[in-house]
C-alpha cells in the first residue's frame, strides 16, 4: 500500500479500497510505503494507510531483514 498517491492530484492511497479487498480475500500480504524522494516525507500518509489496511481486514504488515519476510502485527 503506498501513501504517494496522496501527493498526487489523484488524492488516494494505491491500491483503491476495493483491490486490496480483493488481495485480502485471496490472502495476499501487504507492505506499507510512502514512496519518499525527499527526507520529510519518510512515513507520511501513515496513519491513512494503516485506516485503510484494517478497515479491509488485514493484522499484519509484511516486514523483511536480510531478504527474510515475516508477519508483523499492526499493533492498536
């Protein structure tokens, strides 16, 4: 899910609520980004996008280190 669409005339986050409706129901893990080119915009739209990824249904982000992925809780 990326927040950059938030800067951008289209003023929504990608992908549109219904598509990741869909990746839920089919179980397709999500990451959360901002797409930042510039250092302030490192985790902005956050807040919208975690709204939008638990009003869909989903509890866990996925999170990699050293190419791993693993399930991370989205927390309260």
């Amino acid at each position: 899910v990326s927040t950059a669409g938030l800067r951008k005339p289209v003023r929504e986050l990608y992908p549109s609520e219904a598509l990741l409706r869909s990746f839920h129901g089919r179980g397709v893990p999500i990451t959360i980004a901002s797409d930042a080119h510039e250092p302030h915009l490192v985790g902005d739209g956050y807040g919208a996008a975690l709204d939008l990824v638990r009003l869909v249904g989903y509890d866990t982000v996925s999170v990699f280190d050293g190419r791993q992925g693993r399930q991370e809780p989205l927390g309260p």
